[in-house]
C-alpha cells in the first residue's frame, strides 16, 4: 500500500529546502498465520505459527515485534500479538487468542458451545421478553471445575446487537458437586461492570447443556440456556 506524503506545508523559515518537497512511504501489510483462536492442553509445547509481513513487495517479516504471554503450564486465555512499522511511523498490528485448556475429564465440554432456543432476556421492569438463541460462545475449563466463558450473557449484545466483543460478560465459574455453578468473575469491559448475581444455575450430567438465569444492571435478567 502506498501513500503520498506532501511536506509543501510544512516548511519553515529555518529550512526551506523542504519546500514543495513529495515523498511517497508504503505502508506495510501484515497477515497473521495459522488459526486466530487456538486450543492448547494445558502442559503441551505452543509453538507460534508466527505472522508474515511485506513492505513495497518485500519481506520484512523478521521486522515483526512479537508479544506473547502464553504459559501453557497454567489454564487460561492468553493473547499473541504482532506488529510491522515502516520509516514514517505507520503501523499494522494482528493478534492471536490462544486457551490453554485443562484436560480433566468433566461434564463440561470444553471448546465452542451453542446458545439454545428457549434463551431470553427480560427487561424487569417492563416484563418485555426478548428471545434468542444460535450464537456461539466459548466455555473453557481452565483448572479441574473452574471454566473460562466468553459470555455468561450468550451473545445478546456482543453478536445479536452487534456491539462487538467488548460488549461480551467474559468470567470464570465454578461447577458444583450438585452439578450448579458458582460465577467467580464477571467483566462487561465495554461498560466496566459485571452481573448483579446469578440466582439459579444447573448442568445436565447427561448432555453437559448449562442454564442459569442472572441479574444485570439493575433492571435485566438473562436467562440462558447452553448447548
């Protein structure tokens, strides 16, 4: 990618040799390699499938500034991210999700999971029900009975409204002897706050479907129903 840089403008009295000066700088391009989610058992070798870069046709992937917290020894969700920057300061960045999961065995499937239909949201104080279902969350067990889940809300502002990820309740349960759960963390970053509580909960010993209903913001229950 090209892009014209005009200076004409930006002369001055103490250097008008740059006067009516044009220059051209590329800007890179950046692909990330491999999946951008991966699934890892917690205790395997994670090797990076890396991230290609060019600059005006040419490799610059050596050029790539490689972060990585990744630490398979402990479960949970870690990122990889990738930046490529030319001369003039302009820059492409990739990332990468990696899970490092735990491999107990457990009702609770780890991998992606379906909201089921019968999943729906109501607004207490007007009793307007809206339901929904067909989104895709992630459910991880991180450590034996503790999971990871993308979104307790299961998509509704995240994927059904289309606000993005950042509009998604991520946080990490705890799943019973009595086959309930018990959220320990919640997190909507969009908004910065988390569920009110989560008043019942239960898991399917046969099936591993989860449902629980939970309060948020004051005045909204969800009540979901996973796959």
């Amino acid at each position: 990618m090209v892009f014209v840089l005009a200076a004409a403008g930006f002369s001055s009295c103490d250097d008008e040799s740059t006067a009516g000066y044009t220059r051209i700088t590329y800007y890179p391009t950046l692909e990330v390699l491999g999946e951008s989610e991966l699934i890892v058992a917690k205790g395997e070798a994670y090797v990076d499938a890396g991230a290609y870069a060019e600059l005006n046709g040419e490799d610059v992937t050596s050029q790539v500034i490689v972060e990585s917290n990744v630490n398979t020894s402990v479960g949970g969700v870690y990122s990889v991210s990738y930046k490529i920057t030319n001369e003039d300061g302009f820059f492409v960045t990739g990332s990468r999700t990696v899970y490092v999961v735990d491999q107990t065995p457990s009702i609770i499937t780890s991998g992606s999971h379906t909201i089921a239909s019968g999943t729906h949201r109501i607004n207490l104080n007007s009793d307007a029900r809206t339901d929904f279902s067909g989104y895709t969350i992630t459910i991880l067990q991180v450590e034996p009975g503790v999971f990871y889940i993308s979104d307790f809300m299961g998509g509704y502002y995240d994927q059904r409204a289309g606000y993005g990820s950042n509009y998604a309740m991520t946080g990490y349960f705890q799943l019973n002897a009595d086959n309930t759960i018990t959220p320990t963390s919640s997190y909507v970053a969009g908004w910065g706050d988390s569920m009110d509580v989560m008043t019942t909960s239960s898991v399917d010993p046969s099936t591993g479907q989860i449902s629980y209903s939970l309060e948020y913001a004051g005045f909204l229950e969800f009540n979901v129903i996973i796959n």
